[in-house]
C-alpha cells in the first residue's frame, strides 16, 4: 500500500514539472522545446535505444551504456585507492594531520580543471577521462571509510588485542565490519560523483556518449536533444544511487 502511495505521489510530482517546463516553454522562452516538441524530435533516439547510424548518432541508451562503461572503470579505481588510503589515513592520526590539507585543497577541485592536465599526462582522452573521475569521485571514499575508522569503539579494538588477533584478522573482524557502512555511504556518494563527471569530460573531449552527444547537440542548436540528455543523465543517475542503495541494504543485512 505504501508502495502504490509513494508511486502516486511521484507521479503527481513529475507531472506538475512536466506541467510548469510546458507552460514556461509557451510563455517565458520560445528557444526552450516544449514537452510535445522535444518527444516529436528525440523519439527516434528512445524508440530506437541501441540504434548506431554514426559515431555520434546512436540511440540514447547506446550512449548511456558507453558513458557507464567509462564510469564503472573509473569508479573501481576510485574505489580501489580511496578504500585503502582510507584505511590508512582513520589509522594513522600523524598521516591524518599530514595529509589532511592536501586532501581539503583538492577535493573540491572540478573536473573541467583536472581534464586537462590528464590530456597532458596521457596524450589520449579515454585515459585522460577515467584520471579525472577516479580524482574526483575518490574524495567521499576516503573521508567516510576514514572516519568509519575512526569511530570504531575503543573497546573492539581493545578486545581485538587481548585476544592477540593478527593483523589480518583485526582488519576482517574488527576494522572491516564496524568501517562497512561508512565506506557504502562513500561508495555512494562516488559513484554519483563519477557520473557527473563523465558527462563534463565527454563534453570536452567530444567522445561518444551522453555528454558528448549533448555537446554535439549545442553546437547545433537542437534544444530537444539537450533536454533529452539532461533528462536521460538524472533518470541514469537515479537508478545508480538506487542500486547502490540495495547493495548496501542487503550487505548489510547479510
């Protein structure tokens, strides 16, 4: 029942906006496409999902699957060095104070500025893609796994050391099931991280997907098919954190 509820309810949500992009689209810019419109000229794109008719005309889920792959390698790097260094850092109160201001100074760092430097490094926009969202995406995984750490009671880790538990063992007893929501809280905030920042380095660099289709589009004023990758980017974005949610539930139910 309450299921059935919360659908009504965001029904009743999304067509009021649908209602007021209408009535802002016929009253206050002519430019914006209205709902009708921007259906009429992106259908092919959504009846037609996995179509290729060229580099950068391909059905739009074609190019959401091609804007995934890009951030799932990107995000399991993320994850795979802000994990550890997380670790790390809740451990080790000298490195904490070390690295503390380093990690404040780049975090809040965009993407536009870290692209870049990654073409710099590499020469090549997909590895230069993948720096950028592993660098900007990390930043959560690190201060949450961090700070699961550290509020770990004290008296686990004091058990931990009268029952003389190897190192290995104090990590996957102790460290690992007390650190384990804090880190998915992380997990999820990366992953939402790395989907934005795919959509601004596939704009610069002009690569198949959602952002650069919609780049693409800019350039050649078809206001439809932008509203058509805004919209396809925030549903995309939804089903992510919503994934990554029952992940995270059932872990921990597990």
């Amino acid at each position: 029942m309450n299921l059935l509820k919360n659908f009504a309810l965001s029904l009743v949500g999304a067509t009021l906006v649908v209602g007021l992009w209408a009535l802002v689209s016929t009253t206050i810019s002519k430019d914006l496409p209205s709902p009708i419109k921007t259906w009429t000229e992106s259908k092919v794109y959504i009846l037609q999902p996995f179509d290729k008719r060229g580099e950068m005309d391909q059905g739009i889920l074609r190019m959401a699957a091609y804007s995934l792959y890009r951030v799932a390698k990107g995000f399991l790097l993320a994850i795979l060095i802000g994990t550890p260094l997380g670790f790390l850092l809740g451990n080790s109160l000298l490195l904490s104070k070390m690295f503390d201001p380093v990690i404040q100074i780049l975090r809040p760092i965009s993407p536009l500025a870290w692209l870049p430097l990654g073409l710099i490094l590499f020469r090549q926009s997909e590895p230069a893609a993948l720096f950028t969202i592993a660098l900007c995406s990390m930043w959560p995984t690190v201060i949450n796994t961090m700070q699961g750490v550290r509020s770990i009671p004290q008296d686990y880790l004091n058990v931990a050391t009268v029952l003389r538990l190897s190192p290995w063992r104090r990590f996957t007893k102790v460290l690992l099931p007390a650190t384990l929501p804090y880190m998915f809280t992380g997990y999820r905030l990366s992953l939402g991280l790395a989907w934005l920042v795919i959509v601004a380095a596939e704009m610069l660099t002009g690569t198949p997907g959602v952002g650069g289709f919609l780049w693409q589009e800019y350039n050649s004023l078809i206001y439809s098919h932008i509203l058509l990758c805004i919209l396809t980017i925030g549903l995309v974005g939804f089903a992510l954190d919503r994934l990554m949610g029952i992940a995270e539930t059932r872990l921990r139910a597990a």
